[in-house]
C-alpha cells in the first residue's frame, strides 16, 4: 500500500492495496469544510457507509464521486485495490475553471456518480493515470504541484462529465438548439461581470429572450436570469474567500453600482451578507483540523 499523503491546500490522496482484511479510506482524515471524495476501485469492492446503514456498494472496476455526506466512511473490503481523494471547495473550484463547460462540471461535482468501467476501457487506463499521478505529486510536493493536481481532478471531472452524456437518456435536442446552451455559458463567463440582461445574451445569439428562456429551463430547468445570477454569485464567493479585496472592491468588480446593492443581492442569495460570510469562512480556516492519518485503522 502506498502511504496516503496529504498537503496544504486540503488535498489527500492513497493508493489502497487491502490484503486480509477490511481497511477504512482515509482513516481519520478530516477537513472541516466541505468536501468531495473520488474514489477509483481497480479492483475488489468499496463500501460506502452512512450512519442509516443504507450502504452503497462499489464493485470495480468502477469510478465514484460522491459529494461529502455527515458520518460516511468509505471502506474497502479485502483483497481490494483502490485510489481515493478528498478534496476541498477550493481545490474543486481550482480545478473546474471558467470555461464555457464549467457549469456542467460544477453541476455534476454536486451529485453522486458512479461510472462503471472495464478492464479494457481506455477511460480505465487514464483515469489510473490520473489517481496515479495525484499520488505521486503530493508525495513529491516539488514546485506546481497545485497545478498538476487539479488538471488531474478535472480530467477525472470531465471523464465523468462525458459518461453522464451518453449516460443520458430522452429525445436528442434539435440541430439548432445544440449549440444554443453552450454559447450561452460562454456569453455568460465573458459577460456576467458586465451585468448583461436576459435580452442582451438573446441578441448575440440572434434568438429571442423566450427562446432563450425555453431552452434553458427545458434542458436546465432554470431560467437564463438564475444561471446568470448564480455565476455571479459564485464568482462573489470565490473572491471573498480567496482575495483580500474589500466588499467595496468586489461589489465593483462584478459590476454592482454600489456596496449596499452586493450585499443585499448577495444575501438574497445565500442568506448571510458577505461580511458575515467572509468571517465565517475564516473562522472555518483558522478552527484547528484534524490531519493526521491511519490508513490501517482500525
């Protein structure tokens, strides 16, 4: 078994080789935040275990991402061969990006997935590599590494991405509306900040607001207003937890005319004020955690 390795950035990653017995996935590791487990089974079965009992059981070879559940422990039974990750909001945002898929992928890293693979599946063999080369850089920790980790994760991300579209089952869209959603996401990452209306993402894209409206909440089951709200609104979060920019400063950037207006749709939003927010995200950062590791436990 490769030592289960952890670093700065709320990353851990092990490479689990289980011999006569049962062995918990990532022993006592915790990050007080919230977090997301991938789990690859070579081989054998991983249990997932909730404090209900109602148990979830991954045969390999298999891919799992599940989001962070209260009390689940991860368990993998003997002669089980397997790579896991628990990572933070922060390494996932990293990792996601801004791109014009990004949305898909933040939407899907909040659902569970699992993905069932073969022995002879190419997706088997690079998402090895992917686990692999985690593995191998948090144990090395040399310069970049951040980087290399979450061009992995969101390898293992859009891995996942593809198999839940192909995975996914109804009519296919018409011709002309194929392209409609990812241009709209595109709009939306070059343009949120500008504060753009419904109508004006319409225009670049030579349809009409109701069309543009149908097509979203048809495929989305949301309103073009609310995609364009929650980029915002994600965008404000990232800047209050990983900048020293005041409220002032980032009410400006994202194009808010005043402090007071942010702060009042930003609470609408998320139910806090960002100061509020911001001060209980420290609180997080500074709360002691426990790091330390028994893979072997119990």
């Amino acid at each position: 078994m490769l030592a289960p390795t952890s670093l700065t950035f709320d990353l851990h990653a092990e490479h689990v080789v289980c011999d006569i017995r049962d062995r918990f996935l990532g022993g006592l590791v915790r990050f007080d935040r919230q977090c997301w487990r991938a789990v690859l089974v070579v081989s054998g079965r991983v249990i997932a275990r909730t404090p209900d009992q109602n148990d979830l059981v991954i045969d390999g070879p298999a891919i799992a991402w599940l989001p962070w559940s209260a009390g689940m422990r991860l368990i993998g039974r003997a002669g089980s061969n397997c790579f896991h990750l628990l990572l933070t909001e922060v390494t996932l945002a990293n990792a996601i990006g801004h791109k014009p898929e990004s949305t898909d992928l933040r939407d899907l890293s909040h659902r569970p997935h699992i993905v069932r693979l073969t022995e002879t599946d190419t997706d088997f063999a690079r998402l090895i590599q992917c686990f692999e080369t985690i593995v191998d850089e948090i144990t090395e920790n040399g310069p970049g590494t951040e980087i290399v980790v979450e061009v992995q994760v969101r390898m293992i991300l859009i891995r996942l991405w593809r198999q839940s579209l192909r995975d996914t089952k109804g009519p296919r869209p018409a011709r002309r509306q194929h392209w409609i959603l990812p241009a709209f996401r595109q709009l939306i990452e070059t343009h949120f900040r500008n504060r753009w209306t419904v109508s004006q993402y319409a225009d670049a894209m030579h349809i009409t607001p109701d069309r543009l409206h149908d097509i979203c909440t048809r495929a989305l089951d949301r309103a073009p207003s609310v995609l364009v709200q929650q980029r915002l609104i994600y965008e404000a979060q990232l800047l209050l937890e990983r900048s020293s920019k005041s409220i002032d400063q980032i009410a400006h950037d994202l194009g808010f005319k005043t402090a007071a207006h942010f702060s009042r749709a930003f609470r609408t939003a998320t139910g806090a004020p960002p100061a509020r927010y911001r001060k209980s995200l420290q609180r997080q950062i500074n709360a002691p955690t426990q790091s330390q590791s028994f893979a072997d436990w119990p």
